[in-house]
C-alpha cells in the first residue's frame, strides 16, 4: 500500500539545484532500487514516496541526465559512490520507461508535457551517444532483439549482396544496353525493406506515417552514408588514387584501413560520451556503428562498382579484395571528412 504523502519523506524536487549536487542519499536509494528493475523499483520506492513524488523524481533525474554539459560529472561521481552498475544510458531507458504506463503518461499529461516530444528527443539523444540500440529501444512497443540489431543484419545481406554482384552473371548484368546492372535496385529494395521493418515496429510509438519513416531513416544512420559519399567524390576524382587503391588491394591494406577505421571510432565514443563507457559497452557500441558504417560504404561500393572501372577503362568485374578495399577506403575518406568539416558524432541524426 502507498503511504501517506503527509508522513513520508519528501522525495527531491526536479529543480536544476537540487540535481546539480547530486550528493542527497535519497538520490542514491532511488538510483539503487532502479537497478534492481521496474518491478521491484516500483516495490520498494513507492512505500517511502507517494506516487507523485516518483514521477516528480524521475522526470528531473531524467532531464538531467539527458543533459550532457550539466550532468556528466556529478553523474560520474554519484555512480562512483553509489557502485552503481548500470550505465547512464541504461538508467535513462528504465526512468523512461516509468512513463510508458498509464501513470506515468497521466502525469505528463497533467503537467503539459509530450509523450512524443520527449521520446523523439530521447532518441536524438541515444544516437548522438553513438547508441542505435537505446535508440530504437524508446521508439518500440516491446523490445525486440531483431529490430535493435538491425543494422547487423544490413551488413550481413551487403557482403552477400557484393558476393553475388562479383559472381552471379544476373545481378552484373546491364538491365538495358548501356544502362547500370541490376544491383542497385537490389541495393534499394533492400533499404526499403530495412525501413519498412522499423516503420511497422515504430508505429505504436509515433504520431504519424512520416514521422515514422523519418526516425527509421536516421536510425541507419544516413550521415555515414553520406560521409562515404564524400569519399566516392575523393576516389572518383583522380585516377591515379583510385589505380592505387585497386592495383594495391590486398587483404593486408583491408585489415589495415578496417582496423584503422574501428580504432577512430572507439576513441570518438570514449572522447564524446560521458562518463567513459566501460569496456564491453564501448566495444558494443563501436561495433554498431562500424557494421553500420561497413554496410552503407559496401552497399555505396557495389553500386558504383562499373563506373569505377570505366575510370581506369578496366575490363570485366572487380576482384573481392578490391570490392572490399574501395568500401574500406570510403569508410576512412568518409570519417576523416565528417571529422574535419562538422566535428560532430558521425551518428548524430541529420
């Protein structure tokens, strides 16, 4: 039973003092029995708080821990003195999650805030910190294992896309006399379908159809897209650059740029995020990323793989060391522009 809102401790207020310490033990039991899960959260906390309190309690926790500049140390020295051992990204998502209820909507409702609203800006704030999965996670109605890894399995069908582009007479063939092979539409069949998927998960979550579509796009990330675009227009523009990368393709350049690229990545995560990730979700989150940056440069790569040999007046199909080392080259080209030119995460959306 709910106690009496007159005799139970008054939980801290959402006001920007109050969290700016961040150092009141209630804060830490608060934080503790968020660890132990929603249900036995709502056990132990509602018998010290009223209802209001908790939800008073965990939107200004919420707000302050989505807000990087403010929060990230006194958040690292709390989680330090408490032990705690979920992420901050992984408190965000179980507060969050507090709201998905009747309860928790009836409380924005009567205190004039957007479900909506907040859960879009939930989900800019999950992939500006480099985290596709948390993202996708506040835009479904049940968590899905399949739709948090989406872009792993993007990857998987590129590479057995560029297998069959490289193999199959089918897909290398030109629809029309002097038109593109059959491959860049499958190219985009498979990004429709990619969307598609994550547009019919979402649709419990947002408002409307294109809104819908527009978060299941920035999903995927389309600025790694268009960083490797940017490398196709560095490679394409001398042809002594790109002789170099396909004459010289060889599985030791590939590890090389690959390695290179995955390294870059883990130290933006580790310089932008806040406090530093551990070791296994910075891994985790670099690994998402990367896969998710190989699949748009290889799907990029096979597209445009004729008119790169028209350049060099090559005959016949690329061999798959030099298939891997042009989307391998993109990749690098593509951050290192992306570095240089907005200095922004590479995931954040566009």
């Amino acid at each position: 039973m709910m106690s009496d809102p007159t005799t139970a401790p008054t939980a801290p207020e959402p006001a920007d003092e109050a969290f700016a310490a961040l150092a009141t033990h209630e804060l830490e039991e608060f934080l503790l029995a968020l660890e132990e899960g929603p249900s036995a959260f709502r056990e132990s906390i509602r018998r010290k708080w009223p209802t209001s309190s908790v939800f008073t309690m965990s939107y200004g926790l919420l707000k302050f821990l989505s807000d990087e500049r403010r929060s990230q140390l006194h958040w690292a020295a709390l989680s330090e003195r408490a032990k705690l051992s979920l992420t901050s990204s992984e408190i965000v998502l179980r507060l969050w999650k507090l709201f998905e209820g009747e309860e928790g909507h009836a409380y924005l409702t009567e205190n004039h805030r957007s479900s909506w609203y907040h859960r879009s800006l939930l989900f800019e704030w999950f992939l500006g910190r480099y985290d596709l999965g948390g993202g996708r996670r506040i835009l479904l109605e049940r968590d899905s294992f399949l739709i948090r890894n989406v872009h792993f399995l993007l990857f998987a069908t590129m590479v057995v896309v560029a297998l069959l582009h490289l193999r199959s007479p089918i897909l290398s063939a030109p629809i029309a006399d002097g038109h593109q092979p059959w491959t860049p539409l499958l190219v985009l069949v498979i990004y429709l379908v990619a969307l598609l998927v994550q547009v019919l998960s979402f649709h419990r979550k947002s408002p409307t159809r294109m809104e819908r579509w527009v978060l299941s796009a920035q999903s995927l990330v389309p600025r790694l897209a268009a960083a490797s675009f940017a490398g196709v227009v560095v490679l394409a523009s001398s042809e002594e650059l790109l002789g170099f990368v396909l004459r010289g393709a060889s599985v030791y350049r590939l590890a090389v740029l690959l390695s290179a690229s995955f390294v870059y990545l883990l130290l933006e995560i580790a310089r932008r995020t806040h406090p530093l990730p551990g070791p296994n979700h910075l891994l985790r989150l670099g690994c998402d990323v990367f896969f998710t940056a190989l699949a748009h440069s290889l799907a990029i790569t096979v597209c445009i793989e004729r008119a790169l040999r028209s350049i060099l007046g090559q005959p016949g199909r690329m061999q798959l060391d030099q298939l891997a080392n042009v989307a391998a080259f993109l990749l690098v080209i593509g951050l290192i522009v992306n570095l240089i030119w907005a200095d922004e995460p590479v995931t954040k959306p566009l």
